[in-house]
C-alpha cells in the first residue's frame, strides 16, 4: 500500500508539470527559431537580427522600453538598449559588420481630457512619434509615423480616497498598448515578404459549369 501511495503521487506531480514544461519549451522555441504564423509554410525569420530600441531618457518614455523590448524579444529579436542612432549609422557602414535595424520613440506624451458631472469622465491619451530603420530587399528603409493610444474611465472625485489609483493602472495598459502598436508596425515592415501558402495562386474549375475561381495574393 505504502509503494502504490507513493507511486500515485509521483504520478500525480508528473501530470501537473506537464502544462509548465510545455509552456517553458514553446517559449524557448519561439525566441530560438523565430515564429511561424498560420497558412505560411515556414517559420518567420526577421532579415536583420538585432534591433536598437533607442527611447528619450525621461520620466515619461522611459516606462515603455520595459514592455516594448519584452514584446521585441517574445519575437525572436535582439534586442539592443545602449546605441543611439549615430552608433547604428556607424556599425552599418562598416563593411562586414552585421546590419542593426533601429526603432527611435520621440516625443512620448500623455493629454488628459475630463468632461465633469455627477462622475468624473476622463479620457487619458498616450501619443509617440516613432521611426523605424530595417532592410528590405537588401536596401535600407526607414519609415515614420506618429501612434496614439487612448482609454476612457470614471473617477468619482468625492469618494473618501483621493487617490486615482485607476488612472495610475489606466497609464500602465496604454504604454503597454503602445509597446504593442510599435511591435506590430515593426513586423509589418522587417519582416520578409512571402506569400502565405493560402494564398497562392489556384484554379477551381466546377464540373458542368464551367465556372472558375481564382485566388491570387494581395500585392
């Protein structure tokens, strides 16, 4: 009895460390092999490895490069935080050194709006101008472009705390929020462009009908 007891609980912790080690081994896939997105036949891999994210070193940009390098590094990039733009120009002109693509976030801002009545309606804007300098083709490509991330709440100003703790939990979401929108942007752009395997060219001739469909990719 003792053996089969110790036999089952050994069998039993087996079984729960099973969701975690698939968990850890997913993770240590994606950051190692890049990632694969549905209908594409393989893996997605970034032309150039290694990204500087190059932030403004004040109070209200620098909470962003936390979860935007998280989001980076979640993709399979290197992610590099001490080079500025100068420091990218220079590696890349040197021939036989490897490329480093470079995303610069400026002018990170917030802008509160409030409209008073029996609760307080506040509308809290996050907005960042942010550049982009990758590979495509072999060529370099830099493209800009501003992104505004937004969220309402209420706040109740005669409440006993005086505190709005929300607005403090408000400001959290919208810069992981804008993290996100600049990760986004930056797949959009570094990634290599290939034709999803849906999405080639086909040829459905119905029998009897003579009717033909044809899928052809978006340019």
């Amino acid at each position: 009895m003792p053996k089969k007891s110790n036999r089952q609980k050994l069998a039993t912790a087996l079984l729960a460390s099973l969701p975690m080690l698939a968990i850890v081994g997913a993770t240590a896939s994606l950051s190692g092999c890049g990632f694969q997105l549905r209908g594409y036949d393989a893996p997605m891999l970034f032309d150039v490895a290694k990204t500087a994210v190059i932030i403004e070193d004040n109070r209200t940009a620098f909470p962003l490069k936390l979860p935007l390098t998280k989001r980076l590094e979640a993709l399979g990039v290197d992610v590099i935080t001490n080079m500025t733009l100068t420091d990218v120009a220079s590696n890349n002109q040197n021939v036989g050194t490897e490329t480093i693509a470079a995303i610069t976030v400026n002018n990170v801002r917030f802008k509160r709006y409030e409209l008073v009545g029996v609760l307080t309606e506040i509308r809290l804007v996050i907005s960042a101008d942010v550049s982009y300098q990758s590979i495509d083709n072999g060529k370099p490509v830099t493209l800009s472009n501003p992104i505004q991330v937004e969220r309402s709440y209420q706040y109740n100003e005669a409440s006993v705390s005086t505190d709005d703790q929300q607005g403090d939990q408000i400001r959290e979401w919208l810069y992981d929020s804008l993290a996100r929108r600049i990760t986004d942007q930056y797949v959009a752009i570094a990634l290599p462009k290939v034709t999803p395997a849906s999405a080639t060219t086909s040829a459905q001739i119905g029998k009897g009908t003579g009717t033909t469909a044809i899928l052809v990719p978006k340019p």
